[in-house]
C-alpha cells in the first residue's frame, strides 16, 4: 500500500481520505488500480495512433462528472476489474510486444502513484516506448511533477475556458484557472512535439478540445487563449465527434450533434487566429458509429 493513499490529495478535489482503508472520495477510487480494458487504439491522432496503433489502457472512475462522457460506464460507473501494480506493469510489456506506438494511459489520475510503481517496474524489464498520459487537466501541478521523467507525451484536454460550463457540465470548480496551470506545466516538463522518422510524437504535448453544441464562444475563448499563452509550435486536436449520451440527453443544450454551421465557424476562427499545428475532424454524419477522420490543419 501507498502510504500518501493513507490523506489523498492527489487531485485538484483533495478529497483527504484514506484510500488504503477502501475509503472514496469524489473520484471513487480505492487504493487498487482498476481498469476497464486494454486494447490497440487505431483512431487516436496519426501522430498517437501511427499505423500500428496506440496501446490504451482505460481506467475506471474519474473525478471530474461529464455529463456527456462517452465512456461513461467506465469514468462516473466505474465498469472494470481490480488490478496489482505488477499486473499493470505486465500490461505495459504485453502492450509492447504487441508492437503499438506507445503506451496510452486514459483517465489516470487517480492512479498516479501507482501507475508510477507500475512504469518503473516495467522500465526495469524492457519497456521502452513513449508514456502517454491522457487527462482532463483537472490536475493538480504538484501530482504532475511527479510523473516528471515517468511520462513522454502530455494529451490534455482543455474543455472550458468558462468556469460555469465547467460547474454546469463536469461538476467542478475552476476549472479554467486549475487546467491552463497544469497544461503549462506539462509544456515544461516535456515541451512541444517531437516525432520520430514515420511522423510518431516521441515527446511533448498535444492539446485537445471536444466542440460542443451551443458553446462555439467557449471553443473560440480555448483556442484564442492556447494562440496568446503557448508556443507557436504546440500542437491542438479539435474534435468533431460530439453526440448527445448519457445525461446529455436530457439537457435541451446538449441533446444534438453539432450543425455544420457551428463546425464551420470554428474552422473559419482556426484560420483567423492563424493556428499552426494540429489537427482537426471531419464533421460527422452519424453519431455512435462516428469514426475520427483526422486532417492536418
């Protein structure tokens, strides 16, 4: 057991409880490390996924609470099985053997220490490519400086720069202020891109924002804030694939796909801020079938 599991303050929640006494907080995590699935992932960015895709592992709960999630049955159900860090860190192994870019790790923040433990385990038996840590951002700087040598490629996402969506949609507070703080501190420990001959990010971070319905003024005030306080040379993935799931479909705002007028207007506002590097989705025409089609921009 994980002595600072003991008064978790891990995240921006700093819940205090005592994970290692099966005790939860907001995130609902205990002290074990519980995952849903580990898979190759073929539809992340082309710089994440490559041609042999990406090696995710999925971990169950969260804390933030989207309304919208659509993997909701993992992150607010916490859908999943109990794993030992030795049994993460082989899943590390087998993942590599498997010959995927890089290894993926979706929702980790409650898992911080001990996907630490797991990745030096591993290191000490061969693993050897890219760590990506996949995050809602609600991160405390504190945490992150932690996996400071431990992780490869930040993959961010920055969902509000209005604190009222953020309470409204994923029942948190500030989160504008708590995110912008921790991208910048992922910048630092791991800079802006780097990618190997066949075009796969090796380190760095890439920044991405999900476009919701009746909220293009909040998209406009993330990509005009990441264009005025980063390097020209980060990388931003806006995302197209918006469905109503969830509770979303309850919520009048939020219960249709985007309108191709509200997609155009965001490509019209990349252009206008003169945005670099990055990539952007096609607009889809069906929802839950909805596969990414990544474009360069």
């Amino acid at each position: 057991m994980l002595k600072e599991l003991e008064n978790c303050n891990i995240c921006p929640h700093e819940c205090k409880c005592n994970r290692n006494d099966k005790k939860i907080g907001r995130c609902k995590a205990s002290n074990e490390v519980k995952i849903a699935l580990y898979s190759t992932h073929d539809f992340e960015e082309p710089c994440i996924s490559g041609k042999n895709g990406s090696g995710t592992v999925f971990f169950s709960n969260c804390n933030l609470n989207c309304v919208y999630c659509q993997n909701y049955e993992i992150s607010q159900q916490g859908k999943g099985k109990e794993i030992s860090i030795d049994e993460l860190a082989n899943i590390f192994l087998k993942q590599q053997e498997n010959n995927v870019e890089n290894i993926n790790l979706v929702t980790p923040t409650s898992y911080v220490l001990q996907i630490i433990e797991a990745i030096k385990i591993a290191k000490q038996k061969g693993l050897t490519i890219p760590i990506v840590y996949n995050t809602n951002s609600y991160e405390k700087v504190e945490t992150l400086k932690l996996l400071e040598g431990y992780v490869d490629v930040y993959l961010p996402d920055l969902k509000y720069a209005k604190d009222s969506l953020a309470k409204k949609y994923s029942k948190v507070d500030n989160y504008f202020f708590i995110a912008t703080k921790a991208i910048k501190e992922m910048i630092r420990q791991v800079g802006t891109p780097k990618f190997n001959k066949r075009g796969i990010i090796e380190k760095g971070v890439v920044i991405r924002h999900l476009v919701l319905p009746n909220e293009i003024e909040n998209s406009k005030k993330v990509l005009k804030w990441i264009k005025e306080n980063l390097p020209n040379e980060i990388y931003i993935s806006i995302m197209a694939q918006y469905f109503p799931t969830y509770k979303a479909k309850e919520i009048d705002e939020l219960n249709r796909k985007l309108t191709k007028d509200e997609w155009e207007q965001i490509e019209k506002y990349i252009e206008k801020l003169e945005i670099e590097n990055g990539y952007v989705q096609e607009l889809g025409e069906h929802e839950e079938e909805y596969v990414p089609n990544w474009e360069w921009k």
